[in-house]
C-alpha cells in the first residue's frame, strides 16, 4: 500500500507491537503524522482484537494469523514493497535464510555493490524508510512464510533455498508451501527465480512465475568453514546475476564472520571442543550439522514439539556413532522411541528439562578429543524466550563449568 493510498486511512490499528510493530508506528509518525494511531497485542489480554472495531485501517504484523483481522488490512512488508524504489533480493526457504542473507550482503559490498540487510534479519524494512536507504543500496531481505503469505509484489530476484516439513500456524504442508511461494507470483518477466534443484516442488514454481529461472545444485560447491555447500551455492547464484565470480564469493564468504549461534565452535574445554547451533530448529538443520562437523561423542537435542519427524535424524546420529544423546522436552519421547526402535543403536541417553544438567553430562560423557554439539533441530520454546538464550545459556554454562574446574584444581594444588 503506497503512502497516499495509507493516508485515506484516519485511524490505524497496528495488530502486533513487536520489533516489527514498533518500526511500523515510527514510520506513520514521520510519514503520516496526523493519523490516529493504536496498538494492540496479545500480550495486552485476550480481548486486543477486538479494538480493530476502533480503527479504520489494520497493519498486521507476521505473528498474527490473516484469519483473526476483522477489517481491511496491509502489512509493514507490503507497506515497505510499496513505497521503496530500490532493487530488492528476498530470500526464503525453511532453513538457511539467515546466513545465505547476510552472505549475500556481504558478498554484494565487498564486491563493491552497495546493500543493505533487513527483514527477519537486520533491521525492520520500514525503518530503512524512516532513517533513509541510499537510493543505490539493493535492499536484502530474509523473508518468513508469515511474511509472505499476503505478499502483494516479488522481489526483483527471488529465491526460495528449500522446503521442509513445517506445520505450525500453516496447518499443512501444502499451505505452507503456497505461502513460501508467493514470493514469485508476482514476478515479471525481467525479475529473477533462483531456486535449489533438489526439491521438485521448487522446480515446478518455474512453470508458474513469469520470472526468469536460475536453478542451482549444492553438487556445485564445497563447504567453506561451518556454511554448508547448499548455502554457498545459492549465495554464487544470486551474487552472479551481478556479475561477481565464484572465486569471489568464496574468498567473500570465508572473511565473513559467522552468525551466532549457527555451528559457531566455542573452543575446547577439558579435551572437548564444543559447538553452538541453537538456529537448528528443524531436525534437517542438524542432520546437515552432523554431517558438516565430525567426531561428534555427545549430541544436545530436543525441543518443541511441532510435529516433525525425527527419523532422518536419528539414523544419522547413528551412522555417525553418537555415543552421548541429551533429550530436551517436548520432542524426548518422540526421539527417544525411535532410539529404541532403531535396532543396534544404543547411546546414553539423559532426558533433562535442565541445560545445567545437559552441560555436566557433557562434560562427564564426552570423549577426549571429540565434539559436543548443541543443535536441538527444534524450536526452543518449551524451555528458553528463544534460540538466542538457548544458545546463550549453553555457552556460559560451558564457560562458568571451565571455570569452576580450573579454580578447583588451583584450591587442590594449594
């Protein structure tokens, strides 16, 4: 919705006053100050959307399900899509758009193409409006299914890394799909669909965009550190559509540094090296963390359970000889049963509600000179805010134990 379409609008409700909300209503004060703007959330009680009857206009943010708004409605993304004339790369899929994101941000302005990160990662799109975008900038943005699924334009290049099992909010996976693809139904002719020819379903989207198809294959590309193949092969597909060589991309990815909590390798402690990928929230994020970083004795994993299946991922721990396995409600019974079930397999197992006691287990089970690694492959809800606390607890909990080891050994030699 452009600005002048907006400012028919007297009274605006933003539905949702989180990070994104917040941005939205800075952006109406600076753009459209005489408006009337609300605000309602759920954490106001069970009865804040009822106050769309107040308002004549509702900005939805991502949380919030189409289905709950009563009246006519926009969203910040649409808002944004609008309103900016910058070139625009969005980057979805159900795992991966964090890091291939800002990957390609960096790649962009190291190459000497000036960009910008926003969306899901980086900054809120509409405070790119409010403080000011270089009209040069091409415009990064890492884009959720929540985002997506009343999308009402296409980025100029579109890319969709992959599609896995997702049911929350989404019902289906077939719904969860059409969300994700909406970013290319309204692609012209002259804009981009960049999508991982692995996956079919991504593959017959070419049949239905007017965009230009670059498929890519991980086949094509090793890893670089903790990025695995797949990433670094869409981040050389989309940069190439500006001319930038591969040789470039790799040498680009390899100075970036690294997003936290995605594999970042903690150091060694007592002979252990220890690994923080508490991004994994999907068991195929850990299944590709296992097969990127060997000689893993001790694997932290577990978390809300969202209906995925967790099979893959237990073969693999198997075929990898994960001898230590830490068990996080919800998904404990789930993955413990397919332990059980899995024949030979026989690891210990800890079934804990407690990071404390999934770092004393560790740091009692762990082979020397091997690898523990958190990458639960399930959202964090059941017992942290979300992945960046998770991640955070586990990492001083390693610190506070090398430390608490270190000063009793000092007493002992006194």
């Amino acid at each position: 919705m452009k600005l002048d379409e907006l400012k028919q609008y007297k009274k605006i409700l933003i539905l949702g006053y989180g990070v994104e909300g917040q941005a939205t209503e800075k952006y109406l004060q600076k753009f459209y100050p005489e408006a009337e703007i609300g605000r309602a959330d759920k954490m106001d009680g069970e009865d804040y959307l009822q106050r769309q009857n107040d308002y004549d206009l509702v900005i939805k943010t991502p949380g919030i399900p189409p289905r709950l708004v009563t009246k006519p409605y926009t969203t910040a993304t649409n808002i944004f899509f609008a309103n900016v004339t910058n070139q625009i790369i969005g980057i979805t899929g159900t795992k991966g758009k964090s890091t291939v994101s800002n990957l390609v941000n960096s790649v962009l302005n190291g190459a000497g193409q000036p960009a910008t990160l926003a969306g899901n990662i980086g900054r809120p799109m509409l405070e790119l409006l409010t403080e000011g975008l270089d009209e040069k900038a091409i415009v990064v943005l890492e884009l959720s299914s929540y985002q997506l699924e009343d999308i009402q334009f296409s980025p100029h290049i579109a890319c969709i890394l992959n599609i896995y099992q997702e049911l929350h909010n989404h019902q289906t996976l077939e719904n969860y799909f059409q969300a994700k693809a909406q970013i290319v139904h309204h692609s012209l002719e002259n804009d981009y669909y960049v999508y991982n020819q692995s996956f079919v379903p991504l593959h017959n989207l070419t049949k239905k965009t007017k965009a230009q198809a670059t498929a890519y294959s991980e086949k094509d590309e090793e890893p670089i550190g903790a990025i695995y193949r797949s990433n670094v092969a869409a981040v050389a597909a989309i940069t190439s559509l500006y001319g930038i060589n591969r040789e470039v991309v790799r040498e680009i990815i390899a100075q970036t540094p690294q997003l936290p909590h995605r594999l970042v390798n903690m150091g060694t402690y007592e002979g252990i090296t220890f690994y923080d990928d508490s991004a994994s929230t999907h068991p195929e994020a850990t299944v590709h963390a296992l097969s990127l970083i060997p000689n893993v004795s001790t694997a932290i994993i577990g978390g809300q359970n969202r209906g995925y299946d967790f099979s893959v991922l237990v073969k693999k721990l198997a075929s990898v000889h994960v001898d230590n396995i830490v068990l996080f409600p919800d998904t404990d019974n789930v993955i413990n049963k397919l332990i059980a079930e899995s024949g030979n397999y026989q690891p210990q197992v800890l079934v804990t509600k407690s990071m404390v006691e999934a770092v004393a287990f560790a740091f009692s089970k762990s082979r020397r000179g091997s690898v523990c690694l958190l990458s639960p492959g399930a959202p964090s809800y059941t017992m942290f805010t979300n992945f960046s606390e998770r991640g955070d607890t586990f990492t001083k909990l390693v610190n506070t134990h090398e430390k608490e080891t270190a000063s009793s050994k000092t007493a002992t030699a006194k």
